[in-house]
C-alpha cells in the first residue's frame, strides 16, 4: 500500500507557521521500516490546499491517508479526511494527534476516520501499516480505535516508548523544510525566537517526551511519563541537520527542557562548539546565576517558561508546583543575564476571582520591564483537568459541539459570567498593547522587506534589522523583537498615526470588572448628542466586548443602531444587524470604532462614504 501523510495548512502567513514534529517523526519511523510513504506540506502548495491534496492522491495513487493534529483544528482534519474520501471512497483514513489522543471514540466518529492512532504514534502507525499491507488483523495493535460495523472500538492505552534512543530520526522527505527555512524571517519564526540573524534556519527538536507535572489546563497527548533522549543520540540528529540543510538555530520545543541543572550544564557544554542560537522552555526550579550564565554562553538567545498567573492561589490551583517568589528570580536572573525570558498570563482558572485578577495586575504594574508575550484566557481543552471538571460539573453540556465550535473560552471560574466577559475582553484589549516600546531610528521598505534600526528599550543598544516582514510596518508595529545584545524584548511602533494603542479602553475594562469604571461613556454621549450609534468592528474576536458596550449603551440611554464589519456582513455577536461597508450610514449620528490599532485605515475608508462623526472608542473612554 502506499500511505500519504498529510501536514496541514496551518497558517496563512508563512513566516508565522512553525514545523510541527509529530508528522516527521511519523515519517521517519515508517520510512525506517521501508513502508511506501508520501508526504505532502499543504502549507507550500501553490493554489487552494484541498485541491492540490485531491491532486496529490490521484497522481501518487494513494491507498491510505494519514493526518492529525489538535482538538482546535477539528475543523481542518475533517475537511482533509473528507476530500481524500471524496476522491477515493475507499481510501484509508488514519487520525493521530491531541484531537484524537484527548477523546479518541468522539474525534474519531466526529471525523469519520477509519483508524485512529492514540498517543505516541511511531509503534502504532508501523503495526498498523504492516497489518493492511498483509492483510492482517489489527485486533492485537494497542494505541489504535478502528472503525466497526457496530461503532468505533478502542483497543486500549499503549505503553510510551520509554528508550528514546530506538526512535528513527524525524524525517522531513516532502514536507518542504527548505521552503521553510528560506521563508523564515528576523521576527517571524516560532514567536520571537528568529531575531539572531537577519537569515535564520532554525529547526525544532526534541530533547525529552512529556512533563513529570501535571497543571490543571494542560493534556499530555504523548503520555505522562517523562522521558529524555542520550545527549549522544541528540547530537547525532544535530549533525545531520547541520549537514543536510545547512541550519544555524534550533529550538527545543520539549514541555519541559530539563529538570536537572547538571543535565542542562552537560547539554550547554556540548552545544557550545556549535556556534548555534538556540531557544527552550524550563521549569523555574532548574533557573540559577550559574545556569543562565553557561546558557548564555552556549548561545542561548530564549528561555521561556510559563509564568501563568502571578496569584499563589490560582498557581496551586493549576497545580503548577511553584512559587511567586520562585518565578520572580526566574525572571530576574534570566533578565540580568540575557536570558531573554518571557511568558504568558492566563485568566480564567477555577480559582480566578476578580480578587486574584487584582493581584497579577498590581504584580504586573511593577514588573513591565519583563516581556509578557500574550494576555489570554485559560483554555479548556479536551484531556485536560480543568475540562473533565467542567464536564462533570456540567459547565460543558455538550462535547461534540464544544470542538465543532474550536473549543471555545468557557466561565470555569469562581465570578459571574458577567465578569468573565468582561475579563476576557480586559485580556484581550491589554494584549493588545504596547509594551516595552523601543524606539525607531530609521526604516526603509526593500524588495526583501523592511530593514530598519531600532533601539533597545531596556540597554539602549541600537539594532540592526534587515528584512523585517513588511505587514509588520504597514500595520505600525512590530511586536516582540528582541534586542541581540541583551536579548530582552521591545515593541516598535513604525507609524504612531496608523497604530493606535487602547490605553483608556484597558484602563475602562478593568475598571468595570472592578467596580471602578467611572462615567465616561455616558458623558462623551451626553457631551455630543448622540443617540443612535452604529459599532464599526464587531466580529468575534470583541464579542464579549460588544456585549459588554450594548449593557452600557442601553445605560447611557444610547441606541446601537447596527454594526459594521468590512469583510463579512454575516457575523452576528448582539442584537443588532451587521452589514458591510454598504450600511445605512445615514441612519445614525456617529460611527464609533472598535478595534482602535487600525483607527486611521478605517477613518479614511469610511471618510469616503460619509461626512458624519467618526470616533474611536479609545477618546470615547479618555
């Protein structure tokens, strides 16, 4: 037989999609045992994706299909499965991946597959592959749900690979690692991790399986059991990786790069002749001086960790094993050293009160110099604790629409549903602010993109920067480049008249989730006269904002009239109409907008059409 693995398109703009390693190490496993394997990269085709997947199976004349990846991406995974069969009804499908590991009788059924490869899949996809090419039964194959006449039937959970070593090598034969590699930018790779040379070819590896902890938002589709490689067997895959595609990064994409402080200094000692950036994510209890010292000096440019929450009773309740104080001289050690660190803030926990919120935001208010990459809400994600506990509690009603919608944000927490609405629009509009800003020397668009000179908000060191993505600079920022002497991060505002930061709309939110909202809707309404309203801007990524804005309009004894949307009239997140840039302007007495960092775009497009008021939200709230 003759098997296709299938990467998906996972991200429209190139530069910001980063090589998963589940499907390679597939590749290489059944590869090694001289199974008859396709890969395509749906993400370099040229053309519609499905298209060039249904071209794909007829041209190589593919028996079976292969393709997985999380629970979010359900929607994806089924249209791939959907297409291999619309060309070929009797075509294998086989799952693999978090969505299938998380729920594997539901995904299963939800995508139609035929077979469904649970946890670690390199055993599994070879026996199984070895079973349809004799023609064998694949009762025995442990990690596998099968499809029956009478349902789906799972043969039960297999033992994780413990020796690492025994693994083949990823191999990434037709899955355009060149292409990605050429594509990769200064601040495009994998978040921050590029900003070492203006001509990265970083490359994802795998150190260790798993984490030995167990925090409540988190699932482990691999296992649980911690496993690490030889750090002979590492190097070993380095130097092809040097030898093949001439790489000059990597970055350990392990859940926990290493909880032993002599195994990291034994890895940095081995790295170092390399002459390679490198990046990972610790644990804060493997942090030291010392530590981050020799990291650095074994050309360590990132060390990220999970900061989470900085509330010690949200921690414990996430189970994260560790301390405020633990994760402050985290932070200020790898601070002090270039360790470029950063990390996440998530609200939501089932122990988050408006109390708690409080207590990261006064926390934050002293420590800004740190790099908080994104402000979010915590995921409920299938196989973790805090879903199995929103499905026991009856928080989650319904599974299968719970994914069909991408697993959306659900009120797990100790507040109202009206304040975590208003918390999560609080995250969202804090994400979207300037923090760190560096300052722009200069900048220039070429045909490779933008070269500019910026200078570090932190040690005032004046970088250089060639082929900056130029949708960075036609939005008026670039978020989260670091600095290549002191390797902490800045935000870079190219056009203060294009971006517009959301200050007084963050300030306004906070203080409603808080009870210290002040008047001044109410009085920017009262002050113009205005009555009816339309909202510019209100597709889901503000509903819960919109939401929110509606409450206080109706407050303010003001009338939203409709939204408007520029690219989709269909959108409905309140109850009003949405139309497109074809809306009866005349109908209302002022446009107010909504997402304010693209402000001056939307004032000039609408300028066009009518002489009315046209305001941002951020005056509204000043």
């Amino acid at each position: 037989m003759r098997y296709l693995l299938v990467m998906q398109h996972l991200n429209p703009m190139r530069q910001k999609f980063y090589m998963p390693l589940g499907l390679p190490y597939i590749n290489g496993a059944m590869r090694s045992k001289g199974f008859d394997v396709e890969a395509i990269n749906l993400q370099y085709v040229e053309g519609d994706p499905i298209e060039a997947l249904k071209e794909c199976i007829i041209k190589k004349k593919i028996d079976a299909v292969l393709c997985g990846g999380l629970t979010t991406q359900y929607g994806m995974i089924k249209e791939i499965f959907d297409a291999a069969k619309s060309v070929n009804p009797e075509i294998i499908t086989i799952g693999g991946g978090g969505g299938f590991s998380s729920e594997p009788i539901l995904f299963s059924e939800m995508t139609g597959v035929d077979f469904a490869v649970i946890g670690e899949g390199e055993v599994t996809n070879c026996e199984l592959a070895y079973a349809l090419d004799h023609g064998g039964s694949v009762d025995g194959i442990l990690g596998l749900v099968r499809k029956t006449d009478s349902g789906y039937v799972y043969s039960g959970e297999r033992p994780y690979i413990r020796n690492l070593d025994s693994v083949a090598f990823p191999s990434y034969e037709g899955l355009s690692l060149d292409k990605y590699l050429e594509g990769q930018r200064v601040d495009g790779w994998y978040h921050t991790y590029t900003f070492f040379s203006d001509n990265p070819r970083m490359i994802p590896m795998l150190l260790a399986r798993s984490c030995p902890f167990s925090c409540k938002f988190c699932y482990h589709p691999i296992g649980r059991g911690y496993r690490s490689r030889s750090l002979d067997n590492f190097f070993e895959e380095l130097d092809l990786w040097i030898e093949t595609y001439h790489i000059n990064a990597i970055v350990l994409i392990d859940e926990c790069f290493s909880i032993k402080p002599e195994r990291v200094l034994e890895f940095c000692k081995r790295i170092k002749p390399y002459h390679l950036s490198w990046a990972c994510q610790m644990r804060v209890e493997t942090y030291s001086d010392e530590i981050l010292e020799v990291m650095v000096d074994a050309g360590c440019v990132s060390a990220t960790f999970g900061l989470e929450s900085m509330s010690q009773k949200v921690l414990d309740d996430m189970n994260k094993k560790a301390t405020i104080a633990q994760l402050q001289e985290a932070l200020e050690s790898s601070y002090h050293h270039g360790g470029g660190a950063s990390g996440n803030i998530i609200f939501g926990a089932e122990a988050e009160t408006v109390e708690t919120v409080e207590e990261t935001m006064e926390w934050w208010k002293h420590n800004k110099k740190f790099r908080i990459t994104d402000f979010a809400m915590v995921g409920t994600y299938p196989g973790s604790a805090y879903y199995e506990n929103a499905v026991k509690k009856g928080i989650l009603k319904d599974k299968k629409k719970f994914i069909e919608d991408g697993c959306p944000f659900i009120n797990i927490t100790q507040m109202s549903d009206k304040q975590y609405k208003i918390l999560a629009a609080f995250a969202r509009f804090k994400d979207t602010e300037v923090r760190n800003k560096g300052k722009v020397i200069s900048a220039v668009e070429t045909d490779g993109g933008v070269d500019a000179e910026l200078e570090c908000s932190h040690c005032g060191y004046k970088n250089y920067y060639k082929g900056i993505q130029k949708t960075s600079y036609q939005s008026g920022i670039l978020r989260a480049l670091a600095c290549r002497e002191c390797h902490n991060f800045s935000d870079y505002v190219f056009d203060e008249d294009t971006y517009k930061e959301s200050w007084n709309i963050t300030k306004w939110l906070y203080g409603c989730l808080t009870g210290k909202e002040g008047q001044a809707l109410q009085k920017y309404m009262e002050k113009h006269n205005y009555k009816r309203v339309a909202l510019y801007g209100v597709g889901l990524q503000v509903k819960e904002f919109v939401e929110l804005l509606m409450d206080k309009f109706r407050e303010a004894g003001v009338e939203v009239a409709y939204g408007i949307n520029r690219q989709s009239s269909s959108i409905q997140v309140s109850d009003f109409p949405v139309y497109g840039l074809d809306a009866p302007l005349e109908q209302v007495d002022a446009i107010l907008v909504v997402p304010v960092y693209y402000f001056n775009t939307i004032y000039n497009n609408l300028r066009e059409k009518t002489d009315m008021d046209i305001v941002s939200l951020e005056e509204v709230f000043a």
